[in-house]
C-alpha cells in the first residue's frame, strides 16, 4: 500500500514540475523593447491636463488581473509604438483598474477607480470612454475589437472635440 501511494505522490510532483509555469519575459531585450505610456496619475490631474494642452482624456477601465479581453487590447492596442506616437500626440490617457486583488492598488486609487466606474455607469470591461475638460462623454467603445478599428474612432472623436 506504501509503495502505490508513493507512486501516485511521484507522479503528481513530476506532473506539477514539468506542468509550472514559465517566465513571460524571454530575454533583456524584451524588457528595454516594452512601450511605457504616459498615463496620468489621477482624475483630476488629467482633467487639469486635458485643459491645458487641449486634448481629449481617453479613459480606460480593465480589470488587469482578471480582464482576459483587457490584457488582449492592453498588449494589441496600448503597449504598440503606433498608439504611443497617437496618443503623445492627441489624447490625455488614464487608466482606471479594477482589480480582483485589492493589493495591487493604493486604497485611494482604488476609490477613485470605483468612483469613476460609478461616475461613467460601466458595466462591461474593457470600456473606452473619452470626454471633453468638462467631464462630459464624446465618445464609448465597450468590448474588443480589430486593434486598427480603435483609431478611426479616436479620429472621430478627437475631430468632435
């Protein structure tokens, strides 16, 4: 009897072993080649900025840690050169996130994230909202779409405002 439940403890730490996940990142090329976006810090800095600069404040609420579809248009739209090149050049951007873990956010952003959820009467993830220094929509998009489906939208809205 001792030798059959060995075996089967055996084979689960073999199966677990070779079943572990691997390491995302490859290489220290991967790490230097990542785009890092300039996203504002909170509300009503971006709404500051958005004033300032005359620009559009493209507001995106993600789950990150939960969100499959989030991290799909996170990697496909957001971390591309193109998207940073277009929104350095004609959008103020905050992030609002939503995670399961609590832990990965400061507790006041956190409130703010859900306040603005609130706010902007999300239901689904992901959701771009943009909107104007005054607070008001011009503009929605909910779900996943075609990554270059994204910029006639940001065209059209960037041309409203």
């Amino acid at each position: 009897m001792r030798k059959i439940i060995s075996f089967f403890i055996g084979c689960f730490f073999v199966s677990f072993t070779n079943f572990a996940q691997e390491d995302i990142v490859t290489s220290v090329d991967e790490i230097e080649s990542e785009v890092v976006l300039n996203w504002s810090e909170n509300y009503k800095k971006a709404l500051k900025q958005s004033k300032k600069e005359n620009k559009p404040i493209l507001i995106y609420f993600t789950g990150s840690d939960w969100c499959g579809p989030c991290q799909v248009l996170d990697r496909d739209l957001f971390h591309t050169e193109k998207f940073k090149a277009f929104s350095e050049k004609s959008l103020v951007l905050l992030e609002v996130d939503l995670p399961r873990r609590v832990d990965l956010l400061p507790t006041n952003k956190l409130k703010e994230n859900y306040y603005l959820k609130s706010k902007y009467n999300v239901t689904s993830f992901p959701t771009l909202i943009v909107i104007n220094d005054k607070e008001k929509i011009i503009g929605q998009r909910k779900g996943v779409i075609l990554t270059e489906y994204y910029y006639p939208f940001f065209e059209s809205v960037i041309n409203k405002y």
